[in-house]
C-alpha cells in the first residue's frame, strides 16, 4: 500500500506553513486528495511533484 501523508505530515516534509500547505490544496497546486472531509497525499506523487518543481 502505498504511504499516505497528513497535512501536518506533509507540513512537516516539506517544510511549508499548514495555512500555506492548505491554500495550495484549495487551488489545486499540489496533488491530494479528500478521504472523510481530511486531505491525504501519496508521498509518492508529492515526490514527483517536488521534482517538477525544479527550476533548471
């Protein structure tokens, strides 16, 4: 199964603000998705995501 994150675990991974983290989730800027009204992140697809991020 693949690993899921929280907000505040995600918060934490990325070093980001949970008000910043969750505005990004509201604007669909970051993958994630909505289990039971909590927001979960597959750390896989944060980790591509992370990657397209780079600037070259």
């Amino acid at each position: 199964m693949e690993e899921l994150l929280t907000l505040k675990e995600l918060s934490r991974y990325l070093k980001i603000s949970k008000p910043t983290l969750y505005k990004m989730v509201e604007k669909g800027r970051i993958p994630a998705l909505k289990i039971a009204n909590q927001w979960r992140f597959k750390k896989e697809d944060i980790n591509r995501w992370v990657e397209k991020q780079r600037k070259n």
